[in-house]
C-alpha cells in the first residue's frame, strides 16, 4: 500500500504540538526582514497530529531496507551493524548542542576528542598527522591529490599524471581529475593484483603518484606492495592508499608500514558511523611526517603546560581550508566511541571476524558461482554471474530477485574488470546463521533461474515498487508526485 505525503492528509488548523504562551513581546515579521524576503502567503505546510506524523515516518522505515533490518552484503560499502551506543554517547548534550563558533575555551572537551581521535586514526594506520575535515572519502582523496600537487611544487617537480588500477573506485579518477591530474591506468594481473611489470612499463618523472585501494576492490591484497612503493619513491612519487575499507587491517598492519605516505579513512564504513541514504560522512585523511605542514587549517594542537586544547591557523605550508568547520561532528563522536568501546584488541577481532566471515561466504558459494580469483580474499570477494547469465538470468536480475526474499543485494558490475559482478562483503557483524540463510537464498535463485525463470526475470515481487522500466524512465521522465 502507498503512503500517501504529509501534505495530502493535512487538514488546516489540526496541530501536532502545543507552543508555550510567548513571554517575550512580539514583533511583525515586516519589521525584521525586508519586504523582498518575505512570503505573500504562508508556506504550506502539513498539519497533522502526533500520531499521524510518527506512523508516516514510521510506516516510510519499515518500506526502506536498513541494517537494522536484515544482511547488507553491498561490497566496498561496509554495511556494519552501528551499535546504538555511538548514537546515545553522541546525543549527549555536551556533544550536540555546542555551536561551531562557541570560544574555544568553552568547547575543551569537543577540541579533545578530536584530538584524541586523530591520535587513534595514527596508531591504527602507522600515519605521523590527521585531519578530520574532509567530509566523504571521495572529498578525502581529493585533499590527498592536493596535498600531492602542493608536495610536487615545492620540490620544483613538473608532474602530470597519477597512476590509478583499472578495478580502481570510480572516486579515485574522478579526484585525480578534480585534483588537476590525469589518471594513468596500470593493469591488473591474472591473479587480479597489479601487474608490477606493466607498472613499470608506465612509471616515468611525469608521474605524482599512484592511487591504490588495499584490500583492491576484488577484495585480495596487494602481495607486491613494497615494491610497487618501491618504484613510485625511486621517481620521488607519492603513494597514496585509498582506505575506505580498513575492514580487514584494523591491528593486523598499517598502510604506513607498507610504504603508503597518505591514506584516507572512511570513517561511515570502517568505523561504524551511519551512512546510505545521504550521510553525513567522514573521510579524514592521515599523512607522514613530511607531508604534515600541507595539512588543510586549522589543525587541532594541544598544549600541554597550559592543558589547553586549539586550533592552529598558522599553518604557512596548508593547502588551505577544505571545509566550513571542522568536519562532521556528529561521525567523529561515533568513530571515537567505537573504537574506544573495542580497544586494540577489539578491532583486531573485528578485522579478522570480517575476513573469516568473507571467506566462509566465498565457499559456500564458489560451487555455484564463478569465482574468477581463487585466491583467499581479505573483507569481501567478487564472484561472476557468467554461467547464470548464459542460463537466463542476469546479476540484475539475481539482485532484484534477492529482495523478494528480504536481503540487499550486494553491489554489482563492479570492479568493471570482472564480467557479470557481485562484490559481496558480509562485514563482521553477521552470524553464521544469516550468512549460511543468504547463501542458500543464492543457490535457490540459481535454480529457480532453470526452473521458474519468469520469478526471477520479473523481480522484484515482494517490495513497495515493482521493477522500473529504466528505459521510459529515461526517455520519459516523470519527476512529478
Ligand atoms: C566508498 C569508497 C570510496 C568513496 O567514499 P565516499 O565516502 O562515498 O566518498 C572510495 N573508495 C572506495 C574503495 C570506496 O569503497
């Protein structure tokens, strides 16, 4: 059944809140903002009561699918539980109601858990320095590309290109772009891993640096990767690690220890912050000790004689400010209680619970699937729907057809280097139970693929919309209500 808008169940006059009597005199809007702002009529707004505004909202979540509600094996987005723990500690009045321009002397406790914050993002990845600001992983990268082309100019190094794998994340070419560069495609090997040779073929001084995913995107690490450091340094390049999925590494080492000199973090993926369906996010990124003075302003200091913590605008070497305040609070206060309700130890067991729980999947499913890389993977694995496809039944149509019955879809045509994807990453959070009930959801699709192809093809059955015709919605574009 369709839940109709607010606004076609109002009824003027109904009310779902009761105001106190004003207690201070009152002022004609006229008389505070100039005559070109103000409206002709009142803005229409709905009025309902309580009740009906709790059931809409309530009804719209129960439609929507969430990791409260069940599996959420989209890969390389690290669906995690988020324990509710991070929400209460960062509700806390303390947290949530500062303003961003109180003094600082006011906001001590604030200025510390970023500090404090930053100290653990360090320790977890090797990193000499952290910022918070940036505001998504993709807007991490950029400020990496940045702080690369800052590196670059005060070598006096001309420099052109970064070189990015072709299972790259769509966001690592676009930052490069965005970051004034071109992106120089390596190719991966057979084992799905960069071809050192082929690296080396491209390596040249017209290179800043080279963008890698570890983990990369098929969820294998990257075996050769001193050595790719190794000959990006030789050229006096950056190496740059796209971080956002941290999943399988947490106390298991460091992006740092293998050679990388940036790294961003997601801290919405790895860290258990909330995200889909719009954020806020959080991609700080951390860099080694020489790269620290390009590091965006403020940076956040503390001075221990006087306990006192600030922010450092005197930074002569910054790229500059990258963001309004100093990144999404809300996710740092969530980052931070996580990691500190797990400890050390805790995230070391989390990493290797996601890895075992990947693997464990993986097998479960090889017999059914293609798995073009054999290999152990690490967080997530990537398996092709080829033989599927040959039988009718596209990954399409095996994600739609697996929200009949009640799961997410894991992502799928990507990496762009396996044919027919599905990158599915459990995460550490889900029990054997779920993970052999997804697996058995699979391998029944696959047979209902022969048997019943119609159920599949038409999917989904079962949800709020039936499948869209992506076609007209393109040729014809109905974007009203
Ligand atoms: C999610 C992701 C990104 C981008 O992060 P956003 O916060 O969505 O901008 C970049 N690289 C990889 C490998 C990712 O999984």
């Amino acid at each position: 059944m369709s839940t109709p808008l607010l606004n076609e169940i109002s009824i003027p006059g109904k009310k779902g809140c009761a105001l106190p009597e004003c207690d201070v005199p009152e002022q004609e809007l006229s008389d505070l903002f100039p005559a070109e702002h103000l409206r002709d009529k009142p803005a229409e707004l709905p009025e309902v009561s309580e009740p009906e505004l709790v059931r809409h909202f309530t009804n719209l979540s129960s439609k929507n699918y969430h990791v409260d509600k069940n599996m959420y094996p989209l890969g390389s987005c690290t669906m995690k539980y988020n324990p509710k723990i991070n929400d209460a500690i960062a509700s806390l009045p303390g947290f949530a109601e500062v303003h961003p321009e109180q003094p600082v002397e006011t906001i001590q406790g604030v200025l510390q858990l970023y500090y404090e914050l930053e100290q653990l993002l360090c320790e977890i990845t090797g990193m000499d320095a952290f910022t918070l600001q940036p505001a998504a992983g993709s807007h991490g990268e950029l400020v990496g590309v940045m702080i690369m082309r800052k590196y670059h100019k005060m070598q006096g190094n001309k420099r052109k290109y970064i070189i990015i794998p072709d299972s790259a994340h769509g966001t690592n070419p676009a930052s490069v772009a965005m970051g004034g560069y071109e992106a120089l495609e390596v190719q991966s090997n057979d084992r799905g891993l960069v071809d050192v040779n082929d690296l080396k073929n491209i390596i040249t001084d017209d290179v800043a640096g080279m963008m890698l995913t570890n983990p990369n995107t098929l969820g294998l690490f990257e075996e050769d990767i001193r050595e790719i450091t190794d000959v990006l340094h030789d050229v006096d390049a950056l190496m740059y690690m796209d971080g956002a999925n941290m999943n399988a590494l947490l106390g298991i080492t460091r992006p740092a220890d293998f050679g990388f000199d940036i790294t961003h973090l997601n801290l919405h993926k790895t860290f258990s912050t909330p995200h889909g369906g719009g954020g806020p996010g959080s991609g700080p990124i951390g860099v080694v000790e020489h790269l620290k003075k390009f590091l965006p302003r403020p940076a956040i200091v503390y001075d221990e004689a006087q306990d006192f913590y600030d922010f450092d605008w005197e930074l002569p070497d910054s790229i500059g400010k990258i963001h309004g305040f100093y990144g999404n609070y809300g996710m740092m206060v969530r980052a931070y209680t996580y990691i500190r309700m797990l400890g050390a130890q805790g995230l070391k067991e989390l990493s290797k619970n996601a890895i075992i729980n990947a693997n464990y999947l993986r097998q479960q499913l090889t017999d059914t699937f293609d798995l073009p890389y054999t290999q152990h993977c690490m967080h997530e694995f990537v398996l092709s729907g080829n033989q599927q496809k040959k039988r009718g039944g596209k990954t399409q149509d095996i994600a739609k057809r697996l929200l009949d019955y009640g799961f997410h879809a894991p992502t799928i045509y990507f990496p762009l280097i396996v044919k027919e994807a599905l990158m599915i990453e459990p995460t550490e959070s889900e029990t054997k139970k779920t993970l052999d009930q997804f697996a058995d959801v699979l391998k029944t699709i696959d047979k209902e693929i022969d048997d019943t192809p119609e159920k599949v093809k038409e999917a989904p059955h079962t949800t709020p919309l039936r499948r869209l015709d992506e076609v007209k919605a393109n040729r014809e574009p109905n974007l009203r209500w």
